[in-house]
C-alpha cells in the first residue's frame, strides 16, 4: 500500500507538474530556436517509436528529415538537431527543479532514515539516548567535494535551479515563467577549458548555498537535543579536492593551492558577515559596543581586504561572540542569544578554512620526490641503484627520518618541484586556518608500506620535525590486486616503530578504498566484494594493532563506481567492518543531484548519519556474514570476474568502445581541468583510461557494461550448482548483498540496448555486441528473480518512474549522438561535415550524463 501512494504522489506531484510546466516551456519564444518546441514532441514520439522497432539511428534520423521536407538541406538539418539539443538540454533542467520541489513530499524521506524521527525516539528512550549520544562522541561525516568531470552545469545555472524550485515550490507561475525564459537563453557550456580553480569557484557554490547553512542545521539540531554534544565540533566534516589533488592532473600547482585555500576563506568569511549583518541589526543594547566593532572589523576585513598572510582568528572570533552573550544574558534577559548562538556554532564548525584541503599525488611522483632526498642526504652506498634494488623491508630498514631542508634548485621535474612546494606551503595553509585546513595527504596508487613511509621523509626534508608532523598519511587501494594487498602493507606500516608513534599521536589511521579503479579492473560484483573483504581484513589488522581506523570511501555517482545508495552499505556493515567513521567523495552531478538544494542536502545528509548510528542502534544480524555465507559470495564474484575478464580481454572491446561510443570526445568538452587519461600524448591502453571516462562512454552508449556485467552469469552459476535458496536468502538478510542487487538493478534500469540493436548485424562488431546483449538478458532475468518483483526496480517506484522519465526526455539525444557517430564513420576528418558531427557528439554528451544525475 506505501508503494502505491508513493507512485500515486509522484505522478501528481511530478510527472503530471513536469508535463504541465514542459507544454509551457515549450511555447517560450526563444531567440535561434523558434519553433523547435513545436516539432519536438513529435521527434520524440518518433525516436521512441522507431527504437523500440529497433531501428539505426542514422534512419531515425534521416526518416524523420524526409517527413518534414523544409529540413532536407543538411545544414538546416544539423542546426535543427543543435537546437532540439539546447531545448532537451533545458528540459532535464525543469524536470530537476520539479523533482525538487517535490522533494519531501514523494516518499523518499522515509521515517526509518530521518534525524528527526531518531530524535523523538531518542525523547522517549533514556536508554536509547544514551546510546545515541555515547556514539556520536566519536562518530565523525566527512564529505569530500572532488573535480572530477561530471559536473556539466555553469554557475549561473545552479542559480537558476535554485530559485525554480523554490517558485515551483510556492506555485508562483509569474516567476516560473520568467526562470524558464532566463534558462532558455543562457548559456549551458563552457567556451574554455576551466582551471583548478575554476573547478573551485564552481564547487564553491555548493559550500556556500547549500552546505554552509544545512550542516550548520543539522548541528544545531543534534546539539538542541542532545546536550552533551554541544562541544563537539566536528561530527560533520568538509573535505575539498580542487586544488589539491594533482594526480594525474599536470594543471594543479602549488599556485592552485594557495589560490583556493584563499578563496575558500573569503567565500566563508563572506557567508559570516552576511550573518553578522543581521547579527548587527537585531544587537543594538548597550554594552556591547566593543566587541560587535571587533567582530565588524575582523570579518569586514577577511571578507573584503583579505591578508597575504592571513592568521587563525577563529579563536578570537569565538572569544567576542560569547563576550556578547555573556551581556545578553546578563543584562538583556538573554535577548537574541539564538542569534549569537547559531554564528558560534557556524565558526566552531567551519572555522577560518571551510573545508579542508586534501593533497594527492600518485606514488610513482612520490618516489622520484624521494630520490632527490636521497641524492642530498643518505650515504653514497645507498644512491639510485642500490636503493631501488633493495627489497621492500631492506628499503623501509635504510630510510632514515632526518630532520633537514633540502635545496630545490636543481629539480628539473615541475611534478616533483611541485611536490616539494605544496608539503612547505601546507604549514603556512595550517597557520592561517588551523591543523583542520589542510592536513591529509593522499597516496594514489599505493602498493607499498614504503610509499607511506617516504612520504614522511619528503615532510622532514622540508622544515617538518619529527614531534610536530599533523598530517594524516593516506594510502589509496584502487585495483583489485591493490585491495588483496593492503592488509599486508598496513601490518609493516603498523609495525614500524616510526610510523607507530606517529599514528599514535595521530589518534588513528585513515585508509581510502577506490571503487572506480576496481571495477574497471575487475568487473561490478567483484570490485564490491574485494572493497567488503579488504575492509574486513583491514579492521581486523587495524584491531589487533589498537589502531583508531576510518575508512575513507573513494566513490563515484553510478553503481559501477560506488555510488547508488550509499547510505544503505554504510547501514549494513556488520561488526567486521570499522564504521565509527564515515568518509565518502561525492563526485560530478552526484553532488548537484544530492547536495543540490537544502532539502536534498539535508536528507542525504541525515542518512549517512542515520547510517552510522544503525549498527549500533539497531544491530541486524545478517549483516556480519558467516563463512557460508562469504564463500557463496566468493564463488560468484569469481564466475562473474571471469566472465569480465574475458570481455576486457577481447580483442574488441578497447576498439569497440572508441569507434562506438563518444570516449574520444571526452577530451573536447570543456568541464575539467583534468585530462580523460593518463599519458596524455600515448595510444589509448585500458590501464591509462581514467575510470570516469570509461563508465562514461558506457552510459553514453546506453549499455552500461561496469554495472551489471557478470552478475548475470554470476547468479545463474549459483542456480545451476543448487544454490538458489541460499543466494535468494542472502538477498533477504544482508543488507551488504541486497545493496550490491539493488544497485546493479539501477544501472539495469539506465540501459537500453535497442539504440545499439543495428550492431548485431554488424560484420566487424556484431558476435561482440551480442555477448554483451546476451550478458545484459541474462542478468536482468536473474535480478527481477532474486528480488520477486515483475521488473527491475520494483521496491523503489520512485526511483524506477525518475529513471523511466529521464530516459525517455533524453531519448532524442541519444539518438542524434548515435546518428553523427554513424555519420562519421562514413566520411573522413578532411570534410566539413566531420567537425559539425563532431561537435554534435560533444553536446550530446552533458545533457544524457546531467539527467541520469548518477550516471558519470
């Protein structure tokens, strides 16, 4: 019954507001694109109609051409699919703001995740109080904004979004009109490539619209109802990636740094006066003249002529608000003191820096830096040669630890320069702003105890001591192989006996595990199941050495790099898996279409937290798997990595992907500071590919191959070997697995193999499309089964109706991409044709990722 009322609420509250408020968009008289609005309700019908008869796309389009004859010159052809491109573009944009808008009233703020609920269980169960309040002293969020190359919409448009939202909300159709033409006539993309700060600026407005005043909500919250956390300052973190991380993003310097750092503590400072602001007009008593003038000139000061060299003044600050209460209460029967309160909370909260800055690098970069160390400062029997042929324990027995400052004037490499640079300029960000500034510093791809181990050497040759290091050290686990080892590595680093007092004044150790790298080299169901067993046996490790252990989750926005329902594996740990800590990126449109807006923000927030009080609330004991019940997932994640492996292994698949998806002009949209591979100037080779872009072009191509291949092979293995019933029990009892099934359903759901079906015939290509066709047949057979449903998706009909409606409004892109991929390959790089097919291709490719909202 509650899922037919919430299906019955959406389709009021959405689908049938979106096809009120799409009709009018689409009589707008927009400047380039008149009548376009006309003809695309019937180019829609006819996409869908001719895809579903499994027709190529190129006769889609040519069909449809010849039945509207004024189009039959090539150009006015092309320039009409430009303009169905801006108008769809636009659309996603509408369907966004109304499911927005309807956010909290369709079912999707379920009782069982909400802060609120908890809190008034929490009322009338002491006991559970206590518990509650016992865990959130040392529970910690940590959410980290990356740059990665998902996030397609421009500033100007997030603001639209925002204010058509809130219109939609109130039903103000004079303003929704006036929001409709605004974002009709402007612009969606980008003329230049951005810089690492611009990425910033961009993400900024996330910080300071959105996460600035939900997470100061939600503090506020905790600390009204549970009183005891009112001096915990940090159960919700910040973590930022612009900026800092360069790996494999040679436009990151430590110019970038200093330039973000900077911005992030104007953009904050900003955000405290405006509070001020209103601070100052309601505080007009006597007697505390004094300190509303130190605080005027402090924030006015930050805000507007920031220092070269900015101090900590969050404690100064914190010193003039509480001076001002102190009045308030005394002599002014504690008038406004809310107001004094929630700026308080805000600057204990954020501080003088926002949110922090994460450093990463890769560890190939690291080891170059560490031989200019040894170069200047170890004995000449442990040059070049002779360390590098050392083994791992003879190299972690040599390093020496030495407190010196090394000359840069002789590194020729900008990368390791680099290096050096930003490990001095990290003290002066931790001046200005304190330790939490910036304080972590990432190792990608980390194969060794000895790159971690290195790393502090690179602090100490730099003006770092051994006694005052505040850097967390965080080694990045990516491959499969990576995940097998990293119990091994954290054993040698745990049992160094430098490496030990430093986790121990530390209070604890941060590992992160990247699902995007893992999947692409192991396939969906394996990745999952390596990331649940290395954190198994990490905890394990980490417990047996009495270290504090956070796992820091490297996730993406679809299924095949993590995302989906996040908050549902955070739920479902078990007690072999450390959870008192919850650190997760959150990547490209993921966080428009997660963090976007208050309410969003607000509940996704709360589930996470939810999340992370369940295994102590509410204990569920099918989450800690047994043996059985390990060795069942294990055997299927072995079938279903084979049958991965051999796709990847193909001699079609990399060639495959190139000719027929948009991979190649990845690299052309200008969203990223960062290249789509590794090796820029290099043939193409699967290990270069940045996972990002090689789930991309699957989801461009609408087969969505990292989300779902080999699971299908996987469960029908399992059938056959007479463990149906176990496996369909699983489903029921571990939230882990049903998350896993779950998850893959949703990428299922985002498939469509008909715009491709041309291919099955295709002499080259047409035994390969099948196999993937067949997997695909497969899987979806296996997952309706598992879950007793009639289709994919079954138990979130929200969800499933979002994703049908998403689908169905980019239908037309799709098809317009398909078609100029088919053109292409018909002429050669020297007609003028080509580009045009070409850029068609590229402005294709933002609106399909911005209304799968997880699909990149």
């Amino acid at each position: 019954m509650r899922i037919e009322k919430q299906e019955t609420v959406y389709q009021n509250e959405v689908l049938t507001r979106f096809e009120l408020y799409n009709s009018l968009f689409q009589t707008l008289p927009f400047q380039k694109i008149k009548y376009t609005g006309a003809l695309l309700p019937f180019f829609t019908l006819h996409c869908e109609r001719e895809v579903e008869n499994q027709v190529d796309p190129k006769t889609i389009i040519e069909d449809f051409f010849e039945k509207y004859g004024q189009y039959q010159q090539d150009m006015d052809a092309v320039d009409l699919l430009f303009r169905i491109i801006q108008y769809i573009e636009r659309r996603v944009v509408l369907f966004d703001a109304i499911e927005d808008a309807a956010f909290v009233k369709t079912g999707r703020s379920e009782d069982a995740y909400l802060l609120g609920s908890l809190v008034k269980q929490a009322a009338a169960n002491e006991t559970l109080n206590e518990k509650i309040i016992e865990k959130l002293k040392n529970f910690s969020l940590r959410l980290v904004l990356t740059a990665h190359p998902t996030q397609f919409y421009p500033g100007e448009v997030l603001g639209i979004i925002t204010d058509l939202t809130e219109a939609l909300k109130k039903n103000d159709l004079d303003n929704i009109v006036l929001l409709l033409q605004q974002l009709g006539k402007t612009p969606f993309i980008k003329k230049e490539k951005p810089t690492p700060v611009d990425e910033a600026i961009s993400l900024a407005w996330f910080l300071e619209n959105v996460f600035y005043p939900v997470i100061s909500t939600i503090r506020k919250q905790l600390g009204n109802n549970f009183e005891s956390l009112e001096s915990k300052d940090q159960i919700i973190q910040l973590g930022f990636w612009p900026g800092g991380d360069r790996d494999g993003n040679p436009n990151v310097s430590v110019e970038s740094t200093k330039e973000v750092s900077a911005l992030l503590r104007t953009i904050l400072f900003r955000a405290y006066y405006r509070d001020f602001r209103v601070l100052k007009r309601r505080i007009t008593f006597r007697g505390v003249e004094k300190y509303m003038s130190n605080l005027q000139q402090i924030l006015y000061e930050n805000s507007f002529n920031p220092s070269p060299e900015p101090e900590n003044v969050k404690p100064y600050i914190i010193e003039n608000l509480e001076s001002i209460r102190d009045v308030l209460d005394g002599q002014h029967n504690g008038l406004f003191t809310e107001l004094v309160d929630d700026l308080a909370l805000k600057v204990k909260t954020f501080g003088c820096y926002f949110a922090s800055l994460d450093i990463r690098q890769d560890s190939s970069i690291l080891r170059k830096a560490h031989q200019v160390v040894r170069d200047q400062t170890y004995p000449a029997e442990l040059n070049k040669d002779r360390f590098d042929d050392l083994s791992e324990q003879e190299k972690n027995d040599s390093l020496q630890f030495r407190e010196t400052s090394i000359s840069l004037t002789d590194i020729e490499d900008p990368l390791v320069f680099d290096t050096f640079e930003v490990i001095k300029y990290i003290k002066r960000m931790q001046e200005a702003g304190g330790e939490l500034a910036c304080h972590r510093f990432i190792i990608s791809n980390c194969q060794y105890a000895s790159d971690i181990l290195q790393l502090m050497e690179l602090f100490l040759a730099n003006g770092w001591t051994i006694e005052e290091l505040p850097i967390d050290f965080v080694p990045l686990f990516e491959t499969v192989d990576d995940l097998e080892r990293a119990a091994n590595v954290m054993t040698t680093l745990y049992s160094h006996p430098v490496y030990q007092k430093h986790i121990q004044k530390r209070k604890g150790q941060t590992i992160m595990l990247g699902f995007s790298d893992s999947t692409k080299d192991g396939g969906y169901l394996r990745a999952n199941w390596s990331i649940y067993k290395a954190k198994v046996e990490l905890t394990a490790v980490s417990r047996e050495h009495e270290v504090d252990l956070t796992f820091f989750d490297g996730r993406g926005g679809p299924p095949a790099r993590g995302g989906g329902k996040t908050q549902a594996f955070y739920a479902s740990m078990g007690t072999e898996v450390e959870n008192n800590h919850i650190q997760l990126t959150i990547q490209g449109q993921t966080i428009s279409s997660l963090y976007g807006s208050f309410d969003t923000a607000h509940y996704n927030i709360e589930q996470l937290l939810q999340a992370g009080l369940a295994s102590t609330l509410n204990p569920r004991p099918g989450d800690t798997l047994n043996d059985s019940e390990k060795s069942l997932i294990e055997s299927m994640a072995e079938v279903s990595h084979k049958k991965f492996l051999d796709l990847r292994h193909h001699p079609l698949f990399l060639e495959y992907l190139e000719e027929k998806s948009p991979l190649k002009f990845l690299s052309e949209i200008n969203i990223s500071s960062r290249p789509v591979k590794r090796n820029g100037n290099s043939k193409l080779r699967l290990e270069d590919l940045r996972a990002i872009s090689f789930v991309t072009s699957w989801s461009q191509l609408k087969q969505g191959i990292p989300g779902f291949y080999g699971v299908g092979s996987a469960l029908e293995h399992a059938e056959k070997t007479g463990k149906w019933d176990a496996v369909q029990a699983l489903y029921r009892s571990s939230g882990m697995f049903k998350t896993i099934i779950d998850n893959c359903s949703m990428a299922m759901s985002k498939i469509n193999f008909n715009i491709t079906s041309h291919l099955a015939e295709d002499e080259k290509y047409g035994e390969f499309w099948k196999v993937m066709k067949e997997e695909y047949d497969r899987t979806k057979k296996y997952l309706v089964k598992i879950s007793n449903g009639d289709t994919l998706m079954d138990e979130f009909p929200v969800d499933r109706e979002s994703i049908a409606m998403r689908e169905r409004i980019i239908l037309p892109l799709v098809v317009i991409q398909h078609y100029s991929i088919q053109k292409l390959s018909e002429i050669d790089e020297s007609d003028p044709m080509h580009e045009v097919y070409s850029k068609l291709i590229t402005r294709t490719i933002f609106g399909i990722v911005n209304a799968g909202r997880n699909l990149a």
